[in-house]
C-alpha cells in the first residue's frame, strides 16, 4: 500500500513516486565516493601507524587480545554483535572454537609478531654498529731498535810545506798572502763525528741517523742522543 513521506506517496517497494497525475520512479540519490588514490592513502598511513603502534607495545595489544579471546570464546553474546561479519574471516554464524582462533590471528598472533619483527631489527642495527666502531688505539710506547753509529776513524794530519824566500834583483813586490789556516783536527777518541769532521758537545743537535745512539764528547764524556725537546746530544 503506497505511504506517504514528505508530502509526496511512495510505493511500498520504495521504487515509485506519484507525482499527481502518473507514477515515476524513484531517483536513487548519488552517493560520491571519495578518490580511490585517497583511500589508497588513507589505507596505507593507517597501517603504517598501527604497525608503529605494535611496534612499541604490541606486548601489551597481544595481553589484551588474550582476554578479548577468552571473552569470544565463553560468552555467545558477545560473538553475536553484528560488527563481527565486517572483519575478514569472523562471523557470527562461526563455531566458538573458531572464531577464537581468528579473533586470536587478530589480536594476538599479529600484535606480538610485530612487536617481535620491530625488537629483532633493533638489535641487529645495534650489533652492526658495534661492530662497525674501530678498535680502541693503544698508547704502549713501539720498540724501535735503531742502529749503533761505529765511530770514524780519525782523520790524519797533514803537514804543511813552509814557503822558503828566493832572492831576486827584481823590484819588490807584494808578498803572497799567507795560506788560510786548516780547521784544528777533532781529539782522538770522539764519535760520532759531525758532518764536518768535529766532535759533539752536549746539548747540540744530532742527526736523525743517531737518534737513540751513544758516543763521547771532545771532552771525553760519555754522551746519548735523545729527545728533549729536540733530539740532543745528553750526558749519557
């Protein structure tokens, strides 16, 4: 029997109107749906924070979703609200057994899965980074044996020949100068010598072929090469 709603008398099938004079089907009402590239979207961020959510407490998601199991399982009412039959693999229709399991896949398995797959990834990026760190440098002082400089043999004086004057008639003339005098020969039993032939006095210098070697000074003293502040020759 046709009712009336709005002012207007529609058929009992809801699928035609009157409009006065004949009857017209009913115009559905278009319903927009939202972009499929949105609800992609949407879909996705969601995950995305319900597995960063399982991540961090998906311990305390899967304690809770035991209770939630016992509860489907001992109780027929709560398996029967009609929620349930929107969720991929429940129904109210399902034996208690199973649908506990699946309730269980939901709300146990999964929580605690991710939690365990987040916890595992955690603690291999930290091993990698430990293992990646370089080994800690050790300050031991490195024994480095250097080679005992032999002395030279001291060098042998040679005598120089004195000019003897030889009368002339010619006209004086300038005499020569006389011959530059040689450097004074190094004292025996000094080594090692220096470049030019001289013995080491302490505090100077030493060559970077007698750092660590031993010797002795024009004085006879015993004297090391050593570093301080500048490798030197010191009183051994």
């Amino acid at each position: 029997m046709p009712r009336q709603v709005d002012g207007e008398w529609i058929s009992d099938d809801g699928r035609w109107r009157w409009n006065g004079h004949a009857w017209q089907p009913v115009q559905p009402v278009p319903v927009r749906k939202p972009n499929l590239w949105l609800r992609v979207g949407l879909v996705l961020v969601g995950a995305l924070v319900v597995i960063g959510v399982l991540g961090a407490i998906g311990w305390l998601v899967a304690i809770g979703g035991v209770a939630l199991v016992a509860g489907a399982y001992a109780r027929r009412g709560f398996r029967s609200w009609a929620g349930w039959n929107r969720v991929p693999g429940l129904s109210t229709s399902q034996p208690a057994a199973a649908f506990a399991v699946v309730l269980a896949l939901y709300t146990v398995v999964a929580p605690a899965g991710i939690w365990a797959i987040a916890r595992s990834g955690g603690g291999s990026n930290t091993a990698q980074v430990s293992s990646a760190a370089p080994p800690a440098s050790s300050d031991s002082p490195v024994d480095v044996s250097l080679p005992t400089a032999t002395p030279n043999p001291s060098p042998t004086p040679t005598a120089t020949p004195t000019p003897t004057a030889t009368p002339t008639q010619a006209p004086p003339t300038q005499a020569p100068a006389p011959p530059a005098a040689a450097a004074p020969p190094a004292p025996a039993g000094c080594y090692p010598l220096t470049n030019s032939g001289n013995c080491y006095r302490p505090g100077e210098y030493c060559r970077n072929s007698d750092h660590g070697a031993t010797g002795r000074a024009a004085n006879g003293e015993a004297i090391v090469c050593r570093n301080n502040n500048g490798w030197r020759w010191e009183p051994a």
